[in-house]
C-alpha cells in the first residue's frame, strides 16, 4: 500500500444565537475533489444534528458541537462529530454521529461495507457486545439482543468502535456506551479492500 500521509484537519467555527459550533475541515489529500465530498458530507451531517436537537427557544437555551478525530492514516479518515443541546428540561442532550471515509475519494461507509458482502456481520458483532456487556456489567434497559444493521461505529488504530447513543441501550448516567473489537477478532469476514482490511495490514 502506497504511503499516504494523513489529512490536514481545521476547525471551522459556526455561531448563530445561543450555538457556537466547531466543525472539522480537511485539506491536503491527494484528490481536491474528493476532499470537497468529505467536508460537504460532513457539513450536511452537522446540520442533520443541529435539526435533530429541535428549538432554542427556551430562554436558557444553548447548542454546541464539537468534534474528535479517531483515525487519519492509510487513506482512511474516521471522526465523531458531536453536538450538545439544552434545550429546556433536566439536563441537556448529547448526540454523536460518526463518519468514516476513504480520502482518496471522498467515498463514505456504513458497517455492513467494512464486511465481506453476505458475512453475518451483525451476529458476529453482537456476540461481541453481548459478551462485553455481561463482563462490564452494564445494566441495560432491555435485554440486548443484537445490533442495527447500521449500528453507529468508528474505526481507531487496528480497532473498529460500536456504540450507542444515550438511552439507546442503557440509563442517561451511563452516556455513550462503546464497545472496542480488535480487528483481528473480526478478519475473516473484512472486506479486505475497506477501512477495517487498511487496518489488518502492517507498516
């Protein structure tokens, strides 16, 4: 695998009344075009946040978002995009999304494309988690019996990330829940030519 060396990542500032985003922007890939797909696909997916969180009408209103890279090596870009909303009420909310993209291309992935087509993918994962859960001992809300098929995951080094968003599996004082798997635990169902297959080979 050619070397590539990683994207050059800035912060973005938005502000509107009671907001104050910070928003990632990349630059220095090898493609300018493909660099374009990825922060327009980032900026639609900060707005998609911003409209999930509803009204700032409350007077003690407030929104701010931020964001954490988790991987930005071997053509691969995975980041979490975060925004915290008070929008009235006990406490605020916290939403994550996260995007993993080729930066050659600009191409991003859902879960199912980090596997081989047809792999059971999601039995595999759940298995995992479900395991994790029993040895964490968290206390979920319901009996966990599997994963979404598009289940909210990143990719850090040699490593693929699942979690759930508050209440998705547990009580709010648990917050984001995440669930580390090895990708070598996972390597014969990879799809070799995906961010997790990258992942598996050495420098």
């Amino acid at each position: 695998m050619p070397f590539q060396s990683p994207l050059v990542i800035q912060t973005a500032k938005a502000d509107f009344p009671k907001a104050e985003l910070s928003l990632p922007y990349v630059s220095g890939g090898k493609s300018e075009n493909a660099d374009k797909k990825i922060n327009h696909k980032i900026h639609q997916t900060v707005q998609q946040l911003v409209h999930s969180q509803g009204s700032l009408e409350d007077p003690n209103a407030q929104m701010i978002g931020y964001f954490e890279q988790k991987n930005n090596q071997k053509d691969y870009l995975s980041l979490s995009l975060y925004n915290y909303a008070y929008t009235g009420g006990a406490h605020g909310m916290t939403l994550q999304q996260s995007l993993t993209f080729k930066q050659s291309t600009g191409q991003t992935y859902t879960l199912a494309q980090l596997f081989k087509p047809g792999s059971d993918y999601i039995g595999r994962i759940s298995a995992i988690v479900s395991a994790q859960i029993k040895e964490r001992k968290i206390e979920t809300l319901e009996p966990f019996k599997s994963i979404r098929p598009d289940q909210d995951y990143y990719v850090a080094d040699r490593s693929l990330v699942v979690y759930f968003q508050l209440y998705e599996l547990a009580a709010y004082v648990y917050g984001f829940i995440y669930f580390p798997i090895s990708v070598y635990v996972l390597q014969d169902i990879i799809n070799e030519d995906g961010p997790l297959g990258a992942m598996l080979v050495n420098d």
